[in-house]
C-alpha cells in the first residue's frame, strides 16, 4: 500500500469518525443524563437530513439549512420529551421500547413526505471540490467535517467542564436526586439535554447528507454505527464517544479497503468483543 | 365452596381449550389458501416471539437480535439444501448453526443484562444479517437462497400448517412445564435478585446460559418454519427491522403472558400483510400503537383481557365475601 492511499485512508476515516461523533455525541449526553437508550436517534438523523435539505433547496443557503435542521429536531425532541418519554422515567425497557416506536413512526413519515429516492445535499462551492495536500487531492467537504467535529469536541468540552450550567448537567449526571434537592430544576435540565442532543442528531444529518446518500433505512444504519461507538467508548461518555467515533471510522475505512467482503462484521464485531470482555466500554464508569 | 369453584375452573379451561381446539382444526376447512398460508404465518412469527417472550418473561433480558438466530438456522437449510443433503442433514445443519449463535448470544448474557444486553443481541443480530450479506458464496448474498421447499409431507399448505402450530403448541406446553420446574423457578429467582441467587449457592451463569441457549433453540425452529413457508431466506430475515417486529409483537400481546407472543403476532402479521393493502402508512400505525401499550398498557393485550375479566369477576367475589 501506497504512502498516498494509506494517508486517504486514515483521511476516510477521520473524516467519517467526524460525522460519527456528531451522531454520537448527541446519543451519549442523553444517555449520560437521562439513562434513555435513545433507539430514535437514527430517525432524528434522517428527519434532519429531510429538512435541512428542503429548506437548503428552497433558500439556497447551506447555513440556513443547517440551522433548521438542528432547530427543527430540537423542537421534535423536546415534544417528544415532554409528551412521551416523561411518563416513563427511569423504567429503562418501557423508554427504549418507546423509542423504538417513535423510530418507526418518524421514519415511516419520512417516507411519506419525502418519498423513497435517495437524497444528497449538494455542498456549496465553498466546500466543495478538493485540496491538494502535499502530492494528493482530497474532498474539502470530507476535511470540513472533520472539523466540525473537532470543533464540536472543543464546545462540549468547554460547556460541560468551564461553564455553571456544565456543572449543573454533571451534577445531575452524578445524582440526580442530590442535585434536584440542591435546587436544580432538573426535569427543564432533563428537556434541555434531550433537545440539545436531538439538535446534534438533526444537524448531523445534514451534514452527513454531503457524504452519504440519505434514504431510507439510513437511519438504521447510522444508528447502529453510533451505538457501536458508544458501547465501545463507553456510554454517557463524549471522550468515549470522540474515541469510539474516530477508531470506528478508521476501522470501517480500512476494512472497506482491504477486506470489502467483512466490512460490516468488522465494525461489529469489536463491539462485541468489547462487551463480553468490558461491558461498561472503553470510558464508561462500571454498571 | 373452593371445591366447587375449582371444579368450575376446570370446567371453563376444558371447555375454552377444546374450543380453541376446534377453532385452530377448523382453519384449512373454512378459510381460503391464502389465509391459511397467513395464519401459518402467525404461527411461525408467533414462535419466535415466543423465543424471545422466554428471555422477556422469566430473566427480563429483551433480546433485540432474535431474528439472528432464527436467520442462522433458515440459512442453514438453505446451504444444506443447495448442497444436495437429505431432509437429516439439512436439519442437522440447522441445529448446528442455531446452536453455535446461540452460543454467542449465551456467552453475552453471562456478561450484561438490561439495556445492555438489548444492545449486544442488536449488535449480534447485525453481525448475522452483515455476513449474510457479504459471504455471497454460502449465503447468496442480497439475492438470498431460494428453493427451500419442506418435505414432501408437509407440501400442502394445510399439512404445513397443522406442523406448524403442532410445533408451537408442543414448545408451549413444554415451556409452561418447565416454567414451574425448579429450573424455571430458579430463572424468576435470577431475575429479581441475581446476586442473592449466587449467594444461595445456585450458578447463576449457567442457569442464563442455559436459558438462553432453550430460547435460541425455539428461534431456530422458528426460522426453520418460516423458511420452508417461505421457501426463501435473504439478509433481511436477520436484519433489525425484523428483530424489532418481533419485540413489538412481544410487547403488543403481552410480555411474560404465555399466550402474549401470537396474540401480538397476529396483530402485527395482520397490519404487515393485510391492514398494508388498504392503509400504505401501516408502520406509522404500529409505531403509534407501540407507544399507546408501552404507555398505557403495560401488560399488553392479554394482559388487558386479564384485567377486564378480573374486574368483572370483582362483584361477585366481593358478594361471597360480605
């Protein structure tokens, strides 16, 4: 192997590792706060992806698109939040299983408004084209994503260790009943967290809509990648998550180069070599 | 007057099963082909919500990858069939491959358990549905196996049938009697407190291996009836999607209920294959209905029966009494 593919690969993999951790991002703040297994991440993602595009196509501003694919999940889960999930805190089958009918019902909507061809977000000329790195070229829009998600990494790292509401959110993290008698109102912290993860989950569809085709069935795919790479970072972690995004998104680009034939059993089956020998993941605290 | 009441019990149980009796013999008599082909349907969706109802009920381990194993064995006769091997071998192949899964579903109970375990079955059942999609030469690739065809005796769609709910009935019956065996007992003991359990001397470890091996072994038979009814196996029959239709299915008709599993497959068999032709929004549908049970009715639709009946049994219990 080259010196050129194997630095593509690596960039492959960086870059879809980036989009992972913004999936995953979102997926473990909510699981670290709210111990929900959200199931409905995935078609968040996809209901992202559908709004961002539209609205992209319709106001020819990627920015734009953007922000209403993050705000429009965001509002998606605090209703769900309020009206659904609540009812049910803290029995964890009843809240995954909840989520999984609430993945079915959004996808199946998704299907109905947006039809079933395969979309794709036509990145602006700004990200578009490649660059050359010394000696090869390489997709902007791949890089930009890649920083995204650094910058994502940076933000939450500030939020959640410098910043009183961080402390707030860890504090309910810790001890959700020490914290809610300490005078947190931890059930608004509780709807916040879950739209702010749910925001994540939208944006990065489209995002990801600029590498990947968004149909249906994407949003199963990409939930089970963000599982995979929680359960390996360890869920409720985003160190884990940023760790368990960037190794995932290497192995999946490698194994896609060298062994095509077991590409998917090789993003699974560390997940399950990881569970049966560390169940609580890379960075996660013991069950 | 307890005497005379249970022989009433015994009354009503004889009468309501011999019932149920006539009602399951009459099906190939009344019905057209091709509800008979979807009651077996039922039947054989309906025993691998069983599978997974075992796990549900007895260790409350949801297993979220069940359609894995079930796809193991189906794929199984198919590579048997194609490799031209006798009705004793294709089924040894099954049972091989069902139990090796089975296996590796076992080996991560021992480790999780909750949510956890629900996520590494997902996994797992991913792992099943990913080689049976790259591993073209055994398994046919995104063009499955085909041409998988019962035994000659069995040909019939009503001879299939009549197979078909005699196998569900026999786990069943066999589940329930194991059920209240010191090995089922010992189960329920792990579920409400494992570490007591392990304290009381008892190998809690492969008391769940155990389970989970028995409840992967009514998987495959589950995707041995469903692949000689469909004579067709394909990466879907493994893949999430379906695992979740199954948890659905458990959920809808009641878990830990033994009669909840086919209650909810028929409900879902019947959305997916008949409310589909008239409503094209039918996951919509389900998706919603989930939410409702999980929300509202937690022990599903048997259980809801249940709680109808006892409340209006109430007055007259109340009326022996005062």
């Amino acid at each position: 192997m080259s010196l050129t593919t194997l630095a593509t690969q690596v960039l492959n993999g960086v870059s879809f590792g980036g989009l992972l951790f913004l999936v995953s991002s979102g997926f473990t703040l909510i699981f670290g706060l709210l111990r929900v297994v959200n199931l409905a991440h995935g078609a968040l993602y996809l209901v992202g992806a559908y709004v961002g595009i539209a609205t992209y196509t319709a106001t020819s501003s990627f920015v734009l698109g953007a922000a209403a694919a993050a705000g429009s999940v965001a509002l998606l889960g605090i209703g769900l939040e309020r009206t659904v999930l609540r009812r049910v805190r803290g029995r964890e089958l009843s809240e995954v299983l909840l989520t999984v009918g609430v993945s079915l019902v959004l996808a199946d909507l998704c299907l109905a408004l947006f039809g079933g061809d395969p979309k794709q977000v036509d990145v602006p000329s700004a990200l578009a084209g490649s660059v050359t790195l010394g000696g090869f070229a390489y997709p902007r829009y791949r890089l930009f994503v890649a920083a995204l998600a650094i910058a994502l990494a940076v933000v939450l790292y500030v939020l959640t260790q410098r910043t009183k509401l961080g402390a707030t959110i860890r504090a309910g993290v810790d001890d959700r009943e020490i914290a809610n008698a300490l005078g947190v109102d931890i059930s608004r912290v509780f709807t916040g967290v879950f739209a702010f993860g749910a925001a994540l989950a939208g944006l990065a569809g489209f995002i990801g809509g600029g590498m990947l085709a968004i149909l249906p069935g994407a949003d199963v795919d990409i939930l089970l990648l963000a599982l995979v790479v929680v359960i390996v970072g360890g869920l409720g972690s985003v160190k884990g998550a940023a760790i368990g995004s960037l190794l995932i998104g290497l192995i999946d680009a490698f194994s896609k180069a060298w062994i095509p034939d077991l590409a998917y059993f090789t993003v699974f089956a560390p997940m399950a070599l990881l569970l049966l020998l560390r169940p609580s993941g890379l960075f996660g605290k013991a069950a | 007057m307890p005497e005379r009441a249970g022989r009433r019990r015994l009354l009503t149980t004889v009468l309501v099963s011999s019932l149920a009796l006539v009602a399951i013999a009459a099906v190939p008599y009344t019905l057209s082909t091709f509800s008979v082909s979807l009651v077996t349907l039922v039947v054989a969706a309906g025993l691998l919500a069983v599978s997974v109802n075992m796990l549900a009920g007895e260790l409350m381990l949801v297993s979220l990858g069940q359609a894995g194993i079930a796809a193991a064995s189906a794929y199984g006769v198919g590579w048997a069939v194609g490799q031209g091997y006798p009705l004793a071998g294709q089924l040894l192949v099954a049972l091989a491959a069902t139990l090796v899964v089975s296996a590796v579903y076992a080996g991560m109970s021992l480790r999780t358990s909750g949510i956890y375990f629900l996520m590494a079955t997902l996994a797992l059942g991913m792992i099943v549905y990913g080689l049976a999609f790259r591993l073209s030469t055994v398994t046919g690739g995104e063009n499955g196996l085909a041409g998988i065809a019962p035994p000659a005796p069995l040909r019939q769609s009503w001879q299939f049938y009549y197979w078909s709910v005699a196998v569900l009935v026999v786990v069943m019956v066999a589940w329930t009697v194991v059920q209240r065996s010191p090995f089922g007992l010992v189960l329920r003991g792990i579920r409400e407190s494992e570490s007591r359990m392990r304290s009381l001397g008892y190998n809690v470890a492969a008391f769940k291996f155990a389970a989970v091996m028995i409840s992967g072994f009514v998987a495959g038979l589950a995707g041995l009836l469903t692949v000689w009814h469909s004579q067709f196996v394909s990466p879907s029959s493994a893949g999430f999607h379906r695992s979740a239709l199954v948890v659905v299915m458990v959920i809808l008709g009641g878990a830990g209920r033994t009669l909840g599993p086919v209650v909810g497959a028929a409900l879902v068999v019947w959305t997916e294959q008949v409310v589909s032709t008239h409503f094209e929004r039918w996951p919509t549908a389900l998706g919603l209905l989930l939410v409702v049970v999980v929300l509202w009715a937690p022990g599903g639709f048997v259980g809801g029966l249940e709680a109808a009946r006892s409340s209006l049994r109430l007055p007259a219990h109340s009326r022996t009494k005062g």
